[in-house]
C-alpha cells in the first residue's frame, strides 16, 4: 500500500470546502459560506478562486474593505481571474471609489471584452462621476451582449434622465419592466421622468403601479406627493407627504413640498414647521458633503471630491 500524499489531500480537502461554500452562497447564507471558504484556504491558500470566494461572502455582509483585500489576494495568485477584478470592482463601487471601480471594470474588459457585467458596472461608476454620455454607451454594450440585461436597461434609463433625454428614458424603463413589470426601481424612475414632461396623470398612474407592489414606499409617496402638488391639488398631496415622511423623514424635498402645500392651504403653523425641517436637513447635509469632498481631495480623488461637490451644490441650489 502506498503512503497517502498529503499535499493531495489539502487540496482535495480545499476543493470540498470551495464546493460547500459555492452552495452555501447560492442558497443566501453568507456567513456559512465564509466559514467554508475559510477552510478552503487552511487547506490550499494558493486557490485563487476560494479568495474570491470569500471575498463575495464577506461583501454580502457589507465587509467591503475586506472583499477587497481577499479579491487583491486572488489577482495576485492569478492575475486572468475576471470574477477578482469584476467583484473588487464592486465593492470599490459600494465603498464611493469609482475611479478604482472603473480601473477594475477595464481589467476585466480587457480580458474578456463581452462580459456585461463589467459594461453595465462601468457605466454605473462613471454616471456616480456625472459622466452620462459615457454611462449610456456603456449600458448599450452591456445590452449588445445580454439584451435582456434588467440593470443595465434601469440604469441606462436613468442615465438618458440625467441628460435630460426623458422620452428615451421611459423607453429604457418600459424594455425592463416588459421583461419584469415588478421592478421598483424602473417604475419610480418612469413616474420621475412623467412628471419632468409634465405629464403628471401618467406620472400618478406609474407611481401607484409601485405603491401597489410596496405601499411603503418613501420615494413613490413622495413623488405622487410632489405630483399632487404640481397639480394644484394641494390637500390630497399633504397626506401622501405626511406618510412618505413618517416613512423617511430624512428626505428634505418632501419638507419643502409639505411646507408649500401647507403654505397654500392655510395650515401655515405646519408649513413654518415643515421648512425647518427641510433646513435642519440641508444644512447637516451640507456639511457632510463638505467634509467628505475635503477627504477625497486630500487622498487625491480629484473627480470623486467634485462629485461630492456638486451634490452640495445641489443642496445649496434647491
């Protein structure tokens, strides 16, 4: 009988652990996945795609830093490997580092130039940096490739909005809801671009689509709120406001909106109060803009500091 190799073994034990963790992940428990691609690694650290691995677990607990760290580990052992530079992509994104997620996304692109994900995650971080032409022709390659891409059909959409192309972006938003009509996402999006085109008994009827899937929905409340109120239709607008509040109070606009209805109704004790929250708000988000754009220009993330900006800007604006 010959001696057994030890070497054999840790790497049969590593790919076992690999396969449980793969399962665990599939099946939503993240933490027993990282548990499972934590042996993995004991028993074979050189297997890049256990890194990966684990740094997927660890980035659905919200463990950026770390996913990263473990996806770095990956491409160092196997520098082709798409689904380390995809994922450290990801959560570069999720930690506000878009220029390190649009680094990544290339990497990935340049080994393999049809991958949609790397597409529609790259026009994602260059949207976060007001780059929109850019983020459209991004989302047309990822759909080129999968035409039935929800995401990339959502964040086109929005992307067209922000150019201010609303027609386009309902089109963009009506392709993904054609292909799963219970996206949220899409059919705030759609109410939001109605009501730039004034066209507000569209943008209602959109918005109680979404209402209808999640009746608590802050930003649809507030947006069929908002939309009451460019109607004239002052009184049914404060209630709807009211709830998207009681909901989110953390969404100045819907202060402002309440303040003015209330203004126009002749509640003016409750419009006086709304305004002061809507300040309160804006100024505690002013300086929170501030100093994180101040951090991002020390560390030298020029284009992620005047994106911060400019949301300060817009606060300032409104």
């Amino acid at each position: 009988m010959s001696p057994q190799n030890p070497h054999s073994n840790s790497k049969e034990d590593c790919r076992k652990y690999y396969s449980k963790g793969l399962a665990l992940g599939r099946s939503g428990q993240h933490k027993e996945a990282l548990e499972a691609f934590t042996r993995a690694l004991e028993a074979d650290p050189s297997f890049a795609p256990a890194w990966v691995g684990r740094g997927f677990a660890l980035g659905k607990q919200g463990r950026y830093e770390e996913e990263i760290e473990c996806c770095e580990k990956a491409i160092a052992l196997d520098p082709h490997n798409v689904d380390a530079w995809n994922n450290r992509g990801f959560a570069c994104g999720m930690l506000a580092r878009f220029e390190e997620k649009i680094h990544c996304c290339e990497q990935t692109l340049a080994l393999d130039p049809e991958n949609a994900t790397a597409w529609n995650n790259k026009g994602v971080a260059l949207g976060m940096l007001g780059r929109h032409e850019g983020e459209v022709s991004c989302c047309d390659r990822a759909l080129a490739v999968r035409p039935r891409y929800l995401s990339a059909w959502v964040n086109k959409g929005f992307a067209l909005g922000k150019l201010k192309r609303y027609e386009e972006e309902i089109a963009c938003y009506d392709r993904a809801l054609k292909i799963y009509p219970f996206f949220l996402s899409a059919l705030v999006n759609k109410g939001v671009a109605h009501i730039h085109l004034k066209e507000y008994r569209d943008a209602i009827e959109t918005l109680d689509r979404a209402l209808s899937i999640d009746p608590a929905h802050a930003k649809a409340l507030y947006r069929k709120g908002l939309t009451l109120s460019l109607m004239g239709r002052h009184s049914e607008a404060i209630p709807v406001l009211e709830k998207a509040l009681e909901i989110d109070p953390a969404i100045a606009d819907a202060w402002v909106v309440l303040s003015n209805s209330c203004f126009l109704t002749g509640r003016l004790e409750e419009s006086a109060r709304a305004f002061d929250m809507a300040y309160y708000i804006d100024v505690k988000d002013v300086r929170t803009g501030l100093v994180k754009g101040m951090s991002l220009l020390k560390n030298g993330k020029v284009d992620d500091a005047l994106h911060a900006f400019s949301e300060v800007l817009g606060i300032l604006l409104r």
